[in-house]
C-alpha cells in the first residue's frame, strides 16, 4: 500500500468569497481504506464534491496515478475511475436492480435497442463477484437500506472504480448489517481498489480504516495511521478541545404523569403498547431497525392512526388524528429523516423554522416579513446555526445545522412533550454534545422527552428510564441505573413479545 492513486495539495475552495477549504492536502493509497473525518461544516463534502468534479477548487492541485488532472464536471472523474455512494442514496425506486446498475448505460444491440439478456447476464456477474446475493429483478423500492447500498456499490464497480467514496454509509444500517457491508468492503480493498470513508461513529473506524485525515474549520489538520490514534485523540482533532462529558445529565426527580399510553395499537407494526412519561423525564426508547418505536411516535403525534387503546394527556383520554391536533395539545415530534421530514430543503432557514406558526406572521392573509426574519434570526442564533444568513437555503447547510434547524422549528412551538427520533444521526461529536446538552437544559426546565435512539450509549447516557421494544411489542423496560449495554441488547433480540423488567 505504498503507491499513491489520488493526491490532492493546497486545495481551497470560496463560494461567495467566502472560504470553505483552505490549502487542504489529502492522499489516498491504492487498496486503502481511508476515514474522512470532521465536524459538520469542516469542509468534508466540499472536498468529497471536488474530488468528483462536481466543483472545481479555486485553488490547489489533483493529482490521480501521479498524473496532475483537472475534473470540470463529475464524467471527468468518473472516467478516470472515481465513484462516489452518498448518505441519500439514489437509486430509481421502480426500476429494478438490474436497471439500476446499468442506469445511462444500458448495453445496446445491432438495432440500437437495449440488449436486456446482456444487461442481466453482466449485473448478475457483477453481483456474483461482490458476493452480493440479491435478487435482479426487484424493484429498487423494495429493498431494504443495506440492500440499496449494495446495489449502489455494484453500480460504483460497473464502471470499473478504482475510487470509492462512502458518505456516511451506515446510518441507517443495523448491526448485521454493518457488519456485511464491511465484510463487502474488505474485499473492495483486497481487489486494490481505494475507499474513502466518511463516518461519525468514530467505534466505526477503527474496525474498518487504515488511516484517518482530519478537517476542522476548512483546514488540514492532520492525518494519522488508526493504530497510532485513539477516540479521544481524533475528538480533540475535530473539534480543537476534549470533550470531557459527551451525555451531561441532569438528574431531575420525577413529577407529574403528562403523557400516558395505554395498550396502543395500530394494527400492522407495533401491538399493546403502554407507558408513561413524566414531566422533567427523558424516556429513551431503543430497539433494533424495524422495531416499531417510530410507528409509535407517528401514532401519538397523529401522523397514523390506531385501531385500538388510548392516549392520555394529563390524565384526560384525547383522540389525536392529525399533526396539527398534537400540535395544538404541547406535542412537537422530530422526525428521523430530516430532509423527507423535517425540512423543505429548497426554502430558507427562516421558512423552515416559521413554517409551523404562520399564524403569528400573518395579517389579513399577509405574511408579516420583518417579524417572521426577526424570529428566525432569534432562533438560528439560539441553536448555534452556521450559514451565512437565514435566507440560505437549507439544502445548502451542513447535517449538523440542518439538524439545528429543525430542533429549533419545533422547540419554537414551546411543546410540553418533545418527541425526538434519533436527534443525532449523521451528525458530529461537537454537536452531538450540544443536542445532549439542549436536551438536559428542557428536561430541567420540565420538558418531558421522548428519546428515540439506535445508539446504545446515547440512550444509557441520556435516558432516565429505557424502554426496549421488538417487533411491534415492548419486550423490557429499565431504570437508569439498572440499564446496561448487555441488557438492552437481549431485550432487543430474544424473542419474547411483552416482558416488563424493572
């Protein structure tokens, strides 16, 4: 792993005049895996854009097998043999897998019609050699998460990549599944081909890199072999401080009963489901992917209906049938997928974060302009949101302020009961901790907090009581002190539908 396949040197990269990247430098050996490592708005996806051509650097040099290159648009790169897999992945949902694969590039026969039995015959060879089995003709929008990233990755190794790019590649994933997709990565590497790999579970890249470059602020700040690092050592990197206390908890003693479920039902993904949630409280619900805890949340915030039991705000049975009632009750619900949920990424930060309450801007059917910039600059200021004002668009912000945004959308609402579905997914440890930290100060204050989590440490850091569920059905619950990694684990794997441990 001693040549070099991708080199770039003293890039840096304005939009606007202002600068994004400056004079970053980064290699890429052939057969390496190689973590791409930063906070949000470090400069990572500028510099992953500009290796695939989809920008140009306003400075700075590319070099690609020791040759210097120039990528004008992302053909440049992908001839040279540079594919890239991003957290949104992009599959055509009614094609199938086979199409998918070949997409744009169909092989033709004499009548210049698509050759359909080459075309499957190749995905199917192409398939084979990953040692991905998957059936051909399924439709895209069948799959599972894992599945579309396999079949993203077969399309990267269609055009023969020599690079490849992994953005955030196991955010979605469940445990097995992370498991296969490394599996799958290893033997990408062991064919010599490179991969960068972008992730913020740092546990991650020490099982699957070879070494880690850091960015903080647009700039190079170093890169290390992983033997020769530890976590904190790469917090500290990132973020340029030690981040002592990840989950700062504050223990608030329990009051009254505000939100209480009772035998819940929907009828097709979670079944008689019943707790209750105390004000002051942060009650953490965990689970394996498919587990049913955000169908649960859905029911309650009125986004699905139920068939049966009942819900109970301060002791009073309401009947809650749409988004707009919850809200009208205290509730406030952020979703897991902020851009499909949580946010029209192609409007500013000011209409996303006013979006919930027009009804304070509007006067005779006119949306009041100064008054709605005015909350909105309180409230992107309140979050911490970096942008370079709130009339960008949110599409253009990094995971982390888009994830700002939408807390601070909801939280402007000023709900008794904030439901918050994996609040930190995709984002960086920086602000990971200000997400835990927020989280703190409203329970403290009287919040009550539903935590939807898929990261174990984030639920034993930040719950005050756990509930575990599987398949539709609450299978444990746990106080804060009884609650361990091993417990959680087997509550969420045994197969055992209702079982309530204290």
């Amino acid at each position: 792993m001693s040549e070099i396949i991708l080199e770039l040197r003293n890039i840096s990269k304005s939009f606007s005049g202002v600068e994004v990247l400056h004079n970053v430098d980064f290699s890429l050996k052939t057969g390496e895996i190689h973590a791409l490592l930063g906070e949000n708005g470090a400069g990572k996806s500028t510099l992953v854009k500009i290796i695939t051509g989809f920008h140009q650097p306003s400075s700075g040099e590319i070099y690609f097998d020791e040759e210097r290159v120039s990528f004008n648009d992302t053909r440049d790169s992908r001839d040279v043999g540079i594919a890239a897999i991003y957290q949104e992945l992009s599959l055509f949902p009614d094609l199938d897998v086979a199409e998918n694969i070949f997409i744009g590039r169909q092989p033709l026969n004499n009548t210049k019609m698509v050759d359909w039995r080459k075309l499957y015959a190749e995905a199917k060879k192409l398939l084979d050699s990953l040692g991905v089995k998957i059936d051909l003709k399924q439709k895209a929008r069948n799959l599972s998460i894992a599945e579309q990233q396999m079949v993203e990755i077969a399309r990267a190794f269609s055009i023969n990549a020599r690079v490849l790019i992994m953005d955030e590649p196991t955010s979605s994933l469940t445990l097995n599944e992370v498991e296969d997709l490394f599996r799958l990565v290893r033997n990408i590497r062991k064919n010599g081909t490179a991969v960068i790999f972008i992730s913020h579970r740092l546990e991650e890249l020490f099982e699957i890199a070879d070494r880690v470059t850091v960015l903080r602020d647009g700039s190079y700040v170093d890169t290390k072999p992983i033997a020769e690092t530890n976590r904190e050592d790469l917090i500290r990197m990132m973020v340029g401080r030690s981040i002592s206390e990840q989950f700062p908890k504050i223990e608030v003693p329990p009051s009254d009963v505000v939100l209480s479920v009772e035998n819940l039902s929907n009828g097709t993904t979670f079944g008689d489901v019943s707790f209750e949630l105390r004000r002051g409280e942060i009650l953490g619900f965990a689970g394996l992917v498919g587990a049913g805890r955000t169908d649960v949340a859905n029911t309650i915030f009125g986004i699905r209906g139920a068939t049966s039991g009942t819900i109970k705000l301060d002791g009073q049975t309401v009947s809650i049938t749409s988004p707009r009632q919850a809200m009208a009750l205290g509730l406030a619900y952020v979703p897991e997928d902020r851009l499909q949920h949580g946010l029209i990424p192609q409007m500013n930060i000011t209409k996303n974060i006013t979006l919930p309450r027009l009804d304070r801007f509007s006067q005779v059917g006119w949306i009041q302009i100064r008054s709605e910039n005015k909350e909105a600059f309180e409230v992107a200021c309140q979050m911490e949101v970096r942008a370079t004002s709130i009339q960008q668009k949110t599409r253009e912000l990094s995971g982390g302020n888009q994830q700002k945004v939408v807390l601070g959308k909801w939280l402007s609402t000023n709900p008794r009961i904030l439901i918050l579905d994996e609040p930190t997914r995709g984002i960086d440890v920086g602000t990971k901790a200000a997400v835990h930290m927020l989280m703190t100060k409203l329970a403290a204050e009287g919040m009550a907090i539903i935590l939807i989590s898929s990261e174990l440490p984030e639920i034993l850091g930040m719950s005050d009581r756990i509930i575990v569920m599987r398949e539709g059905y609450i299978t444990a619950e746990f106080s804060r002190e009884a609650a361990t990694q091993e417990k959680i684990l087997t509550a969420a794997t045994e197969d055992v539908r209702t079982r309530i441990q204290q």
